[in-house]
C-alpha cells in the first residue's frame, strides 16, 4: 500500500510508543532481544578533529532523522527496528570511527548528519546481540573533545542545553542530546514537526553550568531528560534539556 504522508506515519509511530517517562519501558537481560539500542557513530579524524558542539549537534539531527526517516513508512526492517527500540529501553551507544571504519557503516542502514564538518551516523536500532559487523568494530572509547565556546543560537530552531557540570564525555553527551531530540520529536504537532525537517533539524547544542541550566527547566516547554544511569551519572540524573522555540 502507497504511503502518501511517510512523516506523519514516522511522527505518528514516534509520538504513540515513546514516552517521557523512562520507567515506562523494560528491558529483561535474561531476554537479549528485549535489550535495545541505537548506534551512533562519531567521525573523530585524528588529524583535523571536529568541534565538539558540531558534532553534537549532527548527532542529535541524526537520531531525530532516523526516527522521521520516510523508510519508518516504506521499510518493513527498519519501521521493526524502531518499534523494538521504542517499546524498550531507549538506550543510545556512541562509537568512535575514522578513515575506512568510518567509510564501511556508511553501508548499514541508517543517515549521516553534517554540521559544519562535523559528521555523525545514527543506525536503525537493534538488539545489542545483532548490531552490523562494521558498528560493531568501533571503538566506544576515544570519541573525547574539548569544550568549545559556539556563540549565540538561532533563536528560529530548538536548543539543547547540557548541565556542563555532569562532565560527560563526547559520546556520552552524544547519546544524550539524542535522546532529547527525538522526545522533542514527538511533543510537537506534526506541522511543527514539517517545519523542522524541512530544515534538516536544525537545532543548537549548548553546554551551560549548572545553575544556569536549572533556571531554564522554567522555559516554556522545556522539556527535561532524565538518564537511566548505565555509565558516567546516576540513575536519573538529569543531563540535558531541550528547549523549543519561541513562537510568535
């Protein structure tokens, strides 16, 4: 059957199985297929490093893509892909990759994101047990970048600001302004949705100390993560906040 609006299917899938509430989802690790996750892998040249705001801000544009991808409403694989990673815990695993590693995933099914140089490429979820050979050869460790200072944001598209005082790692940082995207994702109407992806998902990262970041959990519909606590904070910490534009 023709899908003839491929985003409000993805929007529509997106918004009916994630909720903000983590506590809502399972995973059994006595069943491996019920412990879910996206990769994202992270170009790190050694040479030339990107900016650590650039990359992740491509990383958040990438996740947010796979989820509102038109394949969610073409493609049986990877519509399953999502809805076994949506009914789960959403877990989100940054890797490392460079010169050919980082050439051989652009093969395994998923986007590539560019920010000013900066790439990112978020897969179609998968069971842990089954991510693809070349994902799965990158290393999680070594994604580490330097704090920058990007400037101002463009007010036109969402911020994502992260408690600068939690220390995460680039790739942990990564996973988490992911996640936020993708819950923004959802909280929007899907005209407000259109308007986004026509942009690409334009969005800005921001790192911001702690007392800054907290006084912004009073924006208008900031929309606030919480981390399960696997590796680096503890469970439930809350890490970044994802703060739509301002509408007129």
């Amino acid at each position: 059957m023709e899908v003839t609006d491929p985003l409000a299917a993805a929007h529509s899938l997106l918004r009916a199985r994630v909720s903000e509430n983590r506590h809502e989802r399972h995973e059994d690790p006595s069943r491996p297929e019920t412990v879910q996750a996206m990769q994202i892998a992270l170009h790190v040249p050694k040479p030339q490093p990107p900016r650590r705001t650039d990359l992740l801000e491509a990383a958040a544009r990438a996740v947010v893509a796979v989820c509102l991808a038109p394949q969610v409403a073409t493609d049986p694989q990877w519509r399953a892909g999502l809805e076994g990673w949506y009914d789960h815990l959403i877990r989100k695993v940054a890797r490392r990759a460079r010169n050919k590693a980082w050439d051989d995933v652009q093969a395994v099914p998923g986007i590539t994101v560019d920010v000013r140089g900066a790439q990112a490429r978020a897969f179609v979820p998968s069971s842990v047990a089954a991510v693809p050979a070349p994902v799965r050869k990158l290393q999680i460790q070594g994604t580490e970048l330097p704090q920058d200072e990007p400037g101002p944001a463009d007010p036109r598209w969402p911020v994502i600001l992260i408690d600068a005082d939690l220390r995460m790692s680039t790739g942990k940082a990564a996973a988490q302004v992911g996640h936020a995207s993708m819950l923004l994702a959802a909280r929007l109407t899907l005209d407000e949705v259109r308007e986004w992806a026509d942009s690409g998902f334009a969005l800005a990262v921001r790192e911001i100390p702690n007392a800054e970041f907290v006084a912004h959990l009073d924006s208008p519909g900031a929309l606030p993560v919480r981390d399960a606590g696997f590796t680096e904070v503890a469970p439930d910490a809350l890490t970044v906040l994802a703060v739509p534009p301002t509408r007129s």
